[in-house]
C-alpha cells in the first residue's frame, strides 16, 4: 500500500508535479530524509551543473529509500531548495525525468520548492530532502 495523494476539487489545481495533500496509510512508519545534495557516495560534487547534481540527488534519494525497504512510491512530501532562479530549468529537466519513472500515473507527493540565495557550499545548486511512509515490518 502506498500513500494515497490526491488533489480536492474545491482548491486550484496544482501548478507542477506535486498533490495538495497527502495520506500515511495504516500500519506505515514514517521516515524523514536530510535534504540529499548532488554528491557521489565518495562526497565528490556529481557535476557543477543543476541538471547532473538533481539527477545525483534523485538518485542519491531512491537509494536511502531501497535502504528502508522502500521506493519512490512511498513519498509523502518532498522540499526542494534551489540556489538561484538560474538553476531552475536543469532542476526541473532532472526532475522531470525522475517523476515520469517514478510516477508514471501522475500519482505525485506534496512538493514545496524555494529559491535561496545559497546552500550550504557555493557549489551546491540544489537540496532536496523527503518524508516516506514505509510499510511496517
């Protein structure tokens, strides 16, 4: 069983890939992820780009979650940092990539996205951190 996500007719639509709200199904736990950078398991900066380090912390993201038994499927809510409207558009390509394998059914997770001035490194163009709802063992 997953999250269910849904989007109540009486509110705009949602303006990109995200529900307004969001349900933990009985019998799950939940599981809150540090906001993931665009970093390789050895710390290396994936890229300098956007596009390459999103991809990285989509990755980085879907491999915390096998850790927990767990996928994609299972995302409650996701928070997106970007640093500077500059990096928008390959956040958004990466994105975009990773939710059309993830979610092919449209079946999104509540999303925030904030532009910052900065991240914790000046080479960092974006941070996503998460909250899963896991199956209970």
């Amino acid at each position: 069983m997953k999250p269910r996500r849904w989007n109540p007719e009486d509110v705009a639509p949602p303006l990109g890939r995200y529900s307004h709200l969001a349900e933990v199904p009985p019998g799950h736990r939940l599981v809150f992820v540090s906001g993931q950078l665009g970093v390789l398991p050895d710390g290396s900066l994936a890229g300098a780009d956007a596009e390459t380090q999103a991809r990285q912390i989509f990755a980085n993201l879907e491999a915390l979650l096998a850790a927990q038994g767990a996928g994609p499927e299972h995302l409650v809510k996701l928070l997106t940092l970007v640093a500077g409207t500059e990096h928008l558009p390959g956040y958004r390509a990466a994105q975009a990539e990773a939710f059309a394998k993830w979610f092919p059914d449209g079946d999104f997770p509540a999303q925030s996205l904030a532009v910052v001035a900065a991240l914790a490194g000046p080479d960092y163009t974006a941070e996503v951190e998460a909250v899963a709802a896991v199956p209970a063992p």
